[in-house]
C-alpha cells in the first residue's frame, strides 16, 4: 500500500515540472497532428469544410501522377542526399577521431562555422555557385576547361543534392565521430596483433562499432530533407521541386487543406516506414557481426 | 520537564524502521536508541544499509514504516531543513561556487543574522576545523582533508542537536585519517554534540566511539561499547568482521549445573561457565573462536602457560610493531594465526622453525 | 599522433573548401561593387551596408524577430530547464512517453510541424501574428534547450542539493543558491541556441506568420529581386557575424558549465 503512495508521490513531483511543457507540446504538437489526420478525411468545399469522413484526398494522391511522382523524388532524392552526405561525412569524423590529436575540439568547431549562417542564404549561396555565370562556370571558363557554361548543375535534383550534402553536413559528422571515439583502440591494435590487414580490420571492427552512428546520422539526414521546402524551391527549378513545394501550394494557392494534409500525412508515413527500415536492416548487420 | 537535567536523555530514538528500495527491503526493522552527547558508530560492510539509515535520520529519505524521535519529538512529516541535525557527507557536497566562508556560512545566511555576526562566528568555527584564514579560498583550490574540515564546519555551525557523519575520513589518506579520527573526538568531547558516525572501517569506530552498532544486511547484529564488541563477539560473522579471530570447532562432552565440557577440536578439553554459552546454539557443533593475540608464544623453555603445544611456523607476517604467524593446529590440517608485539629484543620466528604456544581457557569465546 | 594517409589528407582539405565555399562568397559579394552577383568581381564598396540602414521593411522585420526570438529563447529555455531537472532527477509514470513527446520536433520535418499547427490556427480561427511564430518554435526549440540542460542537470552531484537541504534552506532557496548558480552557464548557453535557431528559422515563420515578416521570411521575398541582392549579401554577412559572435559566447559558457560542474569529487 504505502509503496503504491510513495510512486504516485513520486509522479507528482516529476509531474509538477514537466507538467507545462509537456501540455505545451501536447496542445500545440500532438493534437495538431490529430486535426490533421481527420483534416485529410475531410473535403475543402470552396470556403467551407465539408467533414464528412472520405478517403478521397489518398485516393487523389494515388491517382495523379504528379503526387505520386513528387513523393516518389523527394524520396529517391533524399536517400541520395542521406547516401552522399554520410559517405562524405564518415572519412571527416574518422579523420578527427583518429587523427586529430590534441585538435579535436577545433575540428569539430571549424566543421561548425560555416552553418551560422542563415540556412537560406546558405542555400541560396550555392545558386550563386552552379548558376549559369556562377563561381563554378566562370572558374571553368577563365581555365578553358569548357567553353560553355555548364547547365546541368542548376535548377535540377543535382543542385538540390549538392546543397543539402552540405547543409547537413555536421548532423552527419557530430553523430559519426561520436560513435568512432567510444571504439576501444586496443581492440584495433588486438585485430592488427592478429594479423588483420587494415582493411580486413576496417571492416571487421571498425565499422560495425561506428554503425549506430552511421545509422543516426543517416536517420538524422534522411528525416528532414524528405521535408525540405526551400532547397527545392530556391536551386531546384522544375525537376528539382519536392513534395513540401506541393504541401505549400495545397495550403496557400490551391486552397486545398485537406489534400495538403493527406499530402503531409502520406510523407510522415513513407519516412516513418523508411526510418523503421534503416533501423530494421541496422540490427540484422549488427547480428549477423556478432554471430 | 525535567529529562532535561537527565544525564541518560536519550537524543535519538528509533523505533521499528524499515525501508524498502523497490522489492529490495535494506533497512529491516532497527531498534535503536543513541544518547545525548554519545559518539556512536554504526560499523558494517558496503551495502548494509548504514548510509540509508543516516539519511533516515536527516530526513532525506522517508523510512516505510517507524517512528523517529529526536529529542523527545517525532520526526514524522518532518523535512531535512527542519530538523535539528546536520550531516557531513561523504563527497563532502561542497558548494563549488562558493568560497571556504560562504560555504560554512550557507545556513546562518538563511538564518538572516547580521552580516558582523556571521563573519564572526564562521571565522571562530574555521579556527576550530584548524581552518584559519582561508575564508576567501575559493572551493575548488581545497586539498581533501581541508574540504573534509569545511564541511564538518558548515554542519557544526549550525550546533545540531545530533551530527551525522557518513564515512566522512574514507576518501582520506592513512596518515590525515588518524588525525582527523583524533580531531573529530576532540571537537565532540568539546561540544558535548552527539556524534552519528557511519563507517566500514572497523578500527575507525573501535577509536572513536562510545558505541557501535554492528549492521548485516539492514539489522544490528551486536550494539555495545568497542570493548564489548572487541571481546565479546556474539555471532561468528561480527567476530570475523571486527579484527582478526581463529575459528575452531567444538562439541559439548559433558554437562554440570554451572559448567558445559567441551572438546575444542585438537586443542582439548574446555569447560565454559553456562552464562558464557549464547542462547540458541547447538551443543553438538560449537564454534569456538579466540583472537590471535590471546595465544601467546612461549620463548623460554621453562616459560608456564595454563596450557601449550608445539607446532611449525608456516607462514610469517612482519608488520614492524607485531608479527602475525600462521601455524598448523597440532595433529590437524586446521591453521591458527597467534600475533605478538615485537618488544625490543624479542625473537621473530622464520619460516619452518619450531614454536611453543601458550594459552588460557578463559581466552575462548562460543559464537553464534 | 601518426600521420594520415595522403588520401585521407587531401580529401578532408577539400571537403572543408566544399564546407567554406558558400560563406566565403558572403563577404566577397557583399563589398562588391556590382549590382549583379558573378564573377569578375569589379571594385571594392560599402555601399550595401549603407544601403540597409535606409530599409524600412527590413527594420520593421528585424525587430519582429528580435522579439520572436528573445520570447522563444526564455520560454524554450524554462521549459527545457523544467524538462531537464525532472528527468534528471525524478522517476515518474509515462516518463519516457512524456519525454518523447517534448523531444519528438527534432525528428518531424519542420513542414510538418508548421503545417500542423496552420491547421490548429485556422480551425480555433486564431489570426496569424508574431505570437503565433512564437508558438512554433517554442515547440522546435525546447528540444535544443532540454539536450544542453540535461547534462547540467544530470552531472550536478545529488548531494550538493541535500547538503542545502540539510543547512535548512527549503527547496526553492536550494534552487535559488544552489542548483541555478550552478547551471546558470547551461541556462544562458541554451538561451543564445534558441535566440539562434529562432532569428534563423524559415518554414514555421513562413507558415505562421501573418503580415508582420521575421527576418528570413523577409530574406526570402527579397531573394527574387536580382537587384536587392548584394544587400541581402552584406546583411548575411552581418548575420554570420552576428551568430559567431553569439557561439563564441555559447562556447565559453557550455565550458564554464563543465568546469563548474565536474569540478567536485564524487
Ligand atoms: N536511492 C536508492 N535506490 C535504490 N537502491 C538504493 C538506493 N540507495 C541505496 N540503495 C541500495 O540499498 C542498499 C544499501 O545502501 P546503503 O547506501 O545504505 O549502503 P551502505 O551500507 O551505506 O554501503 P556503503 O558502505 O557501500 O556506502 C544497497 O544495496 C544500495 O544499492
Ligand atoms: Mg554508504
């Protein structure tokens, strides 16, 4: 009896702190999502909301071309990102694990700088870089590399890959480099001692202990990007747009809502099915490394 | 009332505490009354439950069921800040931002005295912790043994009716233990406070206190004075928990009104006064123990003992002021370990060497 | 240390110029001479800096995010110090649930969360404002405050807080003497994260705002005029200056935090 007191003591002083925010993030995140769920259930009637539960807006969706195409890219163009921005980031965060020495607190933070910057302008920034009389093209020219500027990389999924690459960049490294500090180096000096090459002991120890910072970091990528609206709009042009670009178009221009919210619900969907996936394919490496 | 002029007033007194940590029960039920002005140990090893016990007593944890009474009042729904006890802890829990003087400050500052008396009297009690003039020494800048001081002064300040101290001198060096074992005494004696001190350090509470409590596993298996403790070990487990004591086995062969007879296992016949026989053992397996230093090895031939035997030395342990020797029981495969001081001149056997021991039946003891 | 092999060597060279690449060209384009952002760069002027003093709409969006941000950045941050303590230091029922619930806005796409909360607005009929934004990143925000805070929290040794106690202090002086001194570095650390996050946030500002810009939002409707460019260029320059100024900050209180902190035995 009095134990059963004691725990419900105990709740009400955790309670009484994470009480506000938690309501807070109850009222303003959980139930919004709710209203969503039954938002995409219902029509846009002109200005009025018809709430008659229909699963028209999917359907909508499963039936036009363009939905299914734009859901399709952003996650083809998004598991590119995740793919690039991981390969580039694990050589960094191995590079400051192993060889940064004394310096590793000034590589991690001259990796950080540059992403002060407004992520718009960031963005943007790299317009300026692949445009058409852009950093790059000039560059080339003034070399007599090429003797027309170069199209391909602007206003297309390239352009859209190479800047979110970058803007994620420290998401992935941070993760990454944290997993590789936590290997004990005596187990790689004991796989050396065995005769392991340094590739063989690369693979057979290295990597599978930095896997569950490559799998965060890749959740960590691959989960905002699929949602990323200003990349597409500002270096994608017409083949580059996304499914945010759409969301946005549902909410303001079209004034559709509820077909915005089926849109924004059939994404979380597809990346929550993806993340399990990532986490699912995560375990069974790990398992088949330690059997 | 007129308990206070008693002399016997008991300070603390617990009555059926218990506490439990989810299924694991650590404090089963302890009984204990502790006197004002006392210097009491409770002694055991790490997970006994002493340390949740002290912090009973400080309010800081709730015990399940019980009563706590200090000084004639229950402590029942009583918080930490309002009892009449303050506790040195064994991180010492100094406040890092503060300096050596807001630290043993923190409590009268509460107390909102005049700043001029404060400073007074923080700077009388950094004079008896031996503290003097480090009133503006940041914290971090402390050696262990000075942070000890700032934490026993911040708790003395405050002149609780009863200290609690849980392993205040184990993240001490040897040589700092022993001095403050001897300060921590004298500042007691000098206040007349009642001093609850928690340890695992049996020689510690042996030096220290006016009473120990002995705890296994959250109950008090002997309370008495360190002698009582010391020489009259009630179970075989406090025996071997307090200094070093031999066991041997023992078996009742005959039986008078006064007397048992029994037949220590290769030592002979022993006849035990009935009041000496705890309660409850059986007769048929005894055990029977004596502390090595109660054996004594007889250097002169003609030397008398009461009883002796001859045996090898096989094994020597050489602490400079006594040598501990091991040696096979006669006709046995059993080892006893005998202790003398090394007084100027006295031989110290070598390995193999024959020896003579002498020994009183007065000196066995029969354990629970 | 051993040395690197040369092919590890070279790529992380160049992968920091792929990193710096883009804010290298902030202050480049920003003192350009030129009214049309490429290369050749043409003459050397502060003309844009100037030029941005004269910007109404640009006045009247900096301060509307300045008061976004600073409302944002106190409250994430008492929501992340209330987060922080009690998962540091109690047990309760639903704590992990509770907990996921105030961490989940890291892991939704920022869409999401200010489509969401569009919906809720529209639905009760609320208009859209500043406070609305504020709402939002609130919500995104008190994630970056609850990750800082907790360690602050969590690495404070338990019984500096019952020494307090046992001096008789009760337990809003033990907060008020003891644990905010000693977490004060993580508190104005998570301060000036959130103030960043928030005066950079665009998609729930772009979302949630009404007519009133935030500085982004008024970054974006600018990034279609080629004329305004190279003052959006010496206003990101500002910016970026800005923001490390507010990170070197940040650092030196994250390591005073530490050092105040892991600076007991235990
Ligand atoms: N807050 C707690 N929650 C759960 N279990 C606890 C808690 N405090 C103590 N215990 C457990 O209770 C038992 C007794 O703890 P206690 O600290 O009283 O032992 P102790 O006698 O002081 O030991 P030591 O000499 O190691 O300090 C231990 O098994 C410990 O793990
Ligand atoms: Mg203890």
């Amino acid at each position: 009896m009095s134990s059963i007191f004691r725990n419900i003591n105990a709740s009400l002083a955790g309670w009484r702190l994470i009480g506000t925010p938690f309501l807070f993030g109850f009222l303003l995140l959980v139930a919004p999502l709710f209203l969503m769920i039954a938002l995409s259930f219902w029509t846009q009637d002109y200005l009025d909301l018809d709430r008659t539960p229909t699963l028209n807006n999917y359907r909508d969706i499963f039936s036009h071309p363009v939905y299914v195409l734009l859901i399709k890219r952003s996650v083809i163009i998004s598991l590119i990102v995740t793919i690039t921005t991981v390969l580039l980031a694990f050589p960094m965060a191995y590079y400051i694990s192993f060889y940064g020495g004394r310096y590793k607190a000034i590589w991690l933070f001259l990796i950080t700088i540059p992403f002060w910057t407004s992520y718009l302008l960031r963005i943007f920034l790299w317009k300026i870089i692949l445009g058409y009389n852009g950093v790059v093209n000039s560059g080339l020219q003034s070399l007599n590399l090429i003797e027309e500027p170069l199209s391909f990389i602007l206003y297309n999924a390239n352009a859209v890959v190479i800047a979110l690459a970058h803007a994620w960049a420290p998401f992935a490294i941070l993760p990454i480099f944290v997993a590789l500090e936590r290997i004990d180096r005596s187990m790689l000096e004991a796989a050396k001692d065995l005769g392991d090459t340094a590739i063989r002991s690369f693979m057979r120890v290295t990597l599978p202990l930095a896997m569950p910072g490559i799998v965060s970091a890749a959740l960590i990528v691959f989960i905002p990007t699929i949602g990323d609206y200003v990349t597409p709009r500002l270096v994608g042009g017409k083949d580059g747009l996304m499914v945010a670009n759409m969301i946005q178009v549902q909410f303001s221009k079209a004034n559709n809502a509820p077909l915005g919210a089926a849109l924004a619900i059939t994404s979380l969907l597809t990346v929550l099915l993806i993340s399990l996936g990532f986490l699912f394919f995560n375990r069974r490496y790990l398992r088949k490394q330690s059997s | 009332m007129t308990s206070e002029q008693n002399d016997n007033e008991q300070m603390v007194e617990l009555r059926g505490i218990r506490k439990s940590f989810g299924d694991l029960e650590v404090v089963k039920g302890i009984d204990l009354n502790i006197a004002k002005g006392e210097f009491f140990s409770l002694l055991g090893p790490s997970g006994c439950g002493k340390t949740t016990l002290l912090r009973m007593i400080a309010g800081l944890e709730t015990p399940d069921d019980g009563t706590i009474v200090i000084s004639q009042q229950s402590m029942n729904g009583v918080d930490a800040n309002k009892r009449p006890t303050n506790m040195v802890f064994q991180s010492y829990a100094i406040f890092p931002h503060l300096n050596v003087g807001e630290n043993v400050a923190y409590g009268l500052i509460k107390q909102r005295l005049p700043k001029a008396e404060i400073r007074q009297r923080v700077d009388a009690m950094l004079k008896m912790v031996d503290l003097d003039g480090y009133y503006n020494r940041p914290s971090y800048a402390l050696s262990g043994g000075q942070r000890q001081r700032v934490a026993l002064a911040r708790a003395l300040i405050l002149e609780p009716k009863v200290l609690l101290l849980d392993e205040p001198l184990s993240a001490l060096d040897k040589k700092l233990r022993e001095q403050m074992q001897d300060e921590l005494r004298r500042i007691q004696r000098t206040l007349g406070i009642t001093f609850i001190l928690v340890t695992h350090d049996q020689e510690e509470a042996l030096i220290m206190s006016d009473r120990i409590a002995v705890m296994f596993d959250g109950n008090i298996a002997q309370l008495g004075t360190p002698k009582e403790i010391y020489d009259k070990p009630l179970s075989k487990r406090v025996a071997s928990f307090i200094g070093v004591m031999n066991f041997l086995k023992g078996k009742c062969v005959g039986e008078t009104k006064t007397d048992i007879k029994v037949e220590v296992a290769t030592l002979g016949q022993v006849s035990f006064s009935r009041d000496l026989v705890p309660e409850g053992v059986s007769l048929d397996h005894l055990n029977i123990g004596f502390r090595p230093e109660m054996f004594t090895v007889l250097y002169d031939k003609k030397e008398k003992a009461e009883n002796t035997f001859m045996s090898e030395v096989k094994n020597v342990d050489y602490y400079g002021d006594m040598t501990y020797y091991t040696l096979a029981l006669p006709n046995s495969d059993m080892d006893i370990t005998v202790s003398m001081r090394n007084t100027s001149g006295r031989y110290v056997y070598g390995l193999g060497e024959a020896i003579r021991v002498g020994w009183r039946s007065s000196s066995l003891l029969i354990l629970n | 240390m051993k040395k690197p092999p040369l092919l590890l060597f070279s790529f992380v060279i160049i992968y920091l110029v792929f990193l710096y690449a883009p804010i290298m060209l902030l202050p480049i384009f920003a003192f350009n001479d030129s009214s049309i952002i490429a290369f050749p760069l043409s003459g050397f002027t502060v003309d844009w800096f100037v030029g941005l003093m004269g910007e109404n709409t640009l006045h009247r969006a900096l301060k509307n995010s300045l008061i976004i941000a600073i409302t944002a950045a106190v409250i994430s941050t008492c929501f992340g110090i209330l987060t922080a303590r009690a998962m540091a230091r109690h047990n309760f029922l639903g704590k992990r649930p509770s907990f996921g619930l105030i961490m989940a806005p890291l892991f939704l796409p920022e869409i999401i969360i200010g489509v969401a909360l569009l919906i809720v607005l529209i639905q009760l009929g609320i208009s859209l404002n500043i406070w609305t934004v504020i709402l939002g990143h609130i919500l995104i925000c008190t994630p970056f405050s609850v990750s800082i805070l907790y360690s602050a929290f969590n690495n404070m040794d338990k019984s500096i807080e019952e020494a307090s106690l046992d001096l008789g202090e009760t337990r809003f002086g033990t907060f008020r003497r003891v644990i905010f001194p000693l977490v004060k570095p993580g508190v104005i650390a998570s301060l000036l994260i959130c103030f960043t996050i928030s005066l950079d946030e665009f998609v729930i500002a772009f979302f949630l705002t009404g007519v009133e810009p935030t500085l982004p939002v008024y970054i974006w409707a600018q990034l279609r005029f080629p004329s305004k460019l190279p003052s959006i260029m010496a206003l990101g320059f500002i910016l970026l200056l800005l923001s490390l100024i507010l990170l070197a900050i940040f650092e030196y209180y994250r390591r005073r935090s530490e050092t105040l902190i892991g600076n007991q035995p235990s």
